[in-house]
C-alpha cells in the first residue's frame, strides 16, 4: 500500500491511499473527503492518509476485513504498531525499544477509531467498535480543575480504553552558546535571519513560511501571523488560535530589511518572506523540504542536533525564566489554553530548584534547645 500526492482543481494538495492493486482504499477515500469537507488542515489529512495506510497494511497481514475488527484485533494493533519488525509474524527475541513513541501511537489509534466513528454513523451502523472502546470516568477530561470544577465535579466523561501511557517530558531545548554556532555556520543572511526569528519570536516554522512581507510593521517592530490557508509553498498555521502580533527586536528588524534588501529584487514575483536563493525554482516561495536540507546542513557543520521547533521550544523556556507572565506566554506561543503553556514550560531545572533552596534555608531554620546545657 502507498500514499500519493494529489493537486486538486482549487490547486490544493491532497492525498490518497492506494491498494497493492493501485486502486484507491474506498473507505479512506470518503473519511478524507469527509474530513477535507470538515475544515480539516493539509497536515491533518497527511497524517490521517499515513495512520491509516498502517492499519490496512496490519489488516492485509492478519488477513482480515476492515469490518470484522473488534477490540481484540485493535489490542494486537496497537502491539503491531510499537514491534520493530512490523510484521505479526516476527517478534523480537530480546527486548528492543518499541519503534514508536506511546504518544504517536495513541495518535494512530484516535485516527482508527475516528474512521470506524465515520463508517459507524455514515456506512454501517452495526460497526460498534468505537462504542465497545469507551469507558465513563468521574471527573474532567482536561486533567485540570476548571473555573466550574465545583458545578460538574460530580460529572462524567468517556475516554477509550486503548491507551498507552505517556511519560511526561520536558521540552528539548538549546542553549545561547549553541544557538550561536548555528548561527555562524548559516552561510547567508537568508538562513541567519530564519534562525534568528524563530529563536526570538518562539515562531512555528509552519507560521514563519506564511509570512508575506506586508506582515512585518517595521515601525512598531512587530510582526502580524495571519490565517491565509494553505498556501502555494504547503505552509500554514496550525491551528485558529495561532494568529497573533510578536514583538521583536531592532536588531531582528534590521536583518530583515538587510535581506530584504539583498535578495528581494525586481525579479522576486511574491511577496512570501522566504524565498528560495538558486536553483531553477530561484525566487519562489522557501518549502518545508528546503528548510529541512538546510536544518541537516547545520548540524553536519555544527554537530548540533536541533529542529526548528526545538529553537521555538528554547525561546519560550528563556521568556519564562525571564519572568514572563503564564497568559503572555500563552499569547506569544499561540496556545489555545493557558494549561498548554503551564504543563509545557514551567519545568524549574535542578539548577533552579538549587538556588531556590539556598534562598529560603535559612526560614526553615528551627531553634531547638541543647540538651547537654540544660542537664
């Protein structure tokens, strides 16, 4: 089975699952339509096309049909997705790490179970197996009290039983030192001026690829991400909470207008901040797999491993030390909730856990008699 790349009338990019035969899956072609129709973004039905090629291919190798599942079948799955093997036929004879992380399965089994969700209310109604998978808890599905927590404390929520659990890890991060070195290695103000925005502005890369020249306000030195869909290069903003206004730098300000100025000519035909710098395509928009080659370039030179999001992840971590506000970093990261921000970055280091301690030792001294002089 494969995933093909389809261009759309609208000039959207789409995609489809193909069977060994190369015909189209025709349940996955409906359930992408539906969620194509539903608002769903490019990234999402990508994913979606992916999760799902693995669950036909787990379902060719057991040699079954996608409506006779039941839990049983999705138990085996789930063990199916974490064997390094991927085959239902081989298991590992010593213990090896599970191909995947818990969190990416537990993705790929939500997408399964929202697809039979579909066929459920849409092409079969006796295929239950979303239902057989849910079980009511007592308390909130946010893992957090809420403002109303007294008035539904006492309410429930449904949550499926196939699930791994998650360890919970503080975000990857860089330090200045590092994020120099990369830095130096750029070897024009192009990529200097990427690394260096999406270090100071805690910027998605999705959301630096949007940006059209009309959205830096050079005079407030602020920068505007703006909800345009899917555009021409396949970049986007990840979700509605993500337009927004940063605040930068002078100094980010003045590297733009010295790239800008440098390689925005006359001959550029888009207003796309990043463009490509050779090449044939010379002049169009910069895309996912140009910032990807230049990220792998960095570290051969550097011997630094780092993605774009670890650069993000590094800036928001320095604003919190710095004593930013829980609702301003919300704002600045573009999360939909403040809970997000919190469980995300504020992770105190041992270091400042340390300093904290020495701080206050000295009010938890206790004075406590001496025994020998009072006898």
């Amino acid at each position: 089975m494969r995933v093909i790349t389809l261009c759309t009338k609208e000039g959207k990019t789409r995609y489809m699952l193909l069977d060994n035969d190369n015909e189209p899956v025709q349940p996955v072609l409906q359930y992408l339509k539906f969620k194509d129709n539903s608002g769903s973004s490019r990234n999402t039905l990508r994913s979606f096309s992916y999760h799902l090629k693995h669950f036909f291919e787990f379902l060719e190798q057991i040699n079954k049909d996608y409506r006779d599942i039941g839990i049983d079948e999705m138990a085996d799955f789930m063990r199916w997705l974490q064997n390094p093997h991927q085959d239902v036929k081989v298991a590992p004879l010593f213990p090896k790490q599970p191909i995947r992380k818990a969190k990416t399965v537990n993705i790929i089994i939500n997408t399964v179970l929202g697809f039979y969700d579909y066929l459920m209310r849409h092409e079969d109604y006796s295929i239950q197996l979303t239902e057989r998978l849910k079980k009511q808890v007592s308390g909130s599905r946010k893992g957090f009290k809420s403002f109303l927590h007294h008035i539904n404390k006492n309410k429930s929520f449904t949550s499926h039983i196939l699930k791994l659990k998650v360890p919970k890890q503080q975000p990857k991060t860089l330090s200045k030192d590092q994020i120099a070195l990369i830095m130096n290695a750029c070897v024009n103000i192009r990529d200097q001026f990427l690394i260096q925005l999406l270090w100071e502005s805690s910027m998605r890369i999705g959301e630096a690829l949007t940006l059209w020249l009309e959205d830096f306000e050079v005079d407030a030195r602020k920068i505007h991400i703006r909800d345009r869909g899917e555009l021409f290069n396949l970049a986007e903003i990840k979700t509605v909470c993500s337009p927004r206004s940063i605040d930068v730098s002078e100094d980010l300000i003045n590297m733009y207008f010295d790239y800008i100025a440098q390689f925005h000519t006359d001959e550029v035909d888009t207003n796309h901040v990043f463009i490509k710098l050779s090449g044939e395509n010379k002049g169009q928009p910069l895309e996912y797999t140009d910032v990807v080659a230049l990220v792998q370039r960095l570290r051969d030179r550097t011997g630094i491993y780092f993605t774009p999001h670890m650069l993000r992840h590094t800036s928001l971590t320095e604003l919190r030390k710095a004593g930013w506000r829980d609702e301003h970093l919300m704002n600045r990261a573009g999360h939909a909730h403040i809970q997000t921000t919190m469980q995300m970055y504020i992770h105190p280091s041992d270091e400042d856990i340390r300093k904290d301690w020495e701080n206050a030792q000295e009010r938890m001294k206790i004075n406590k008699e001496n025994k020998e002089n009072n006898e």
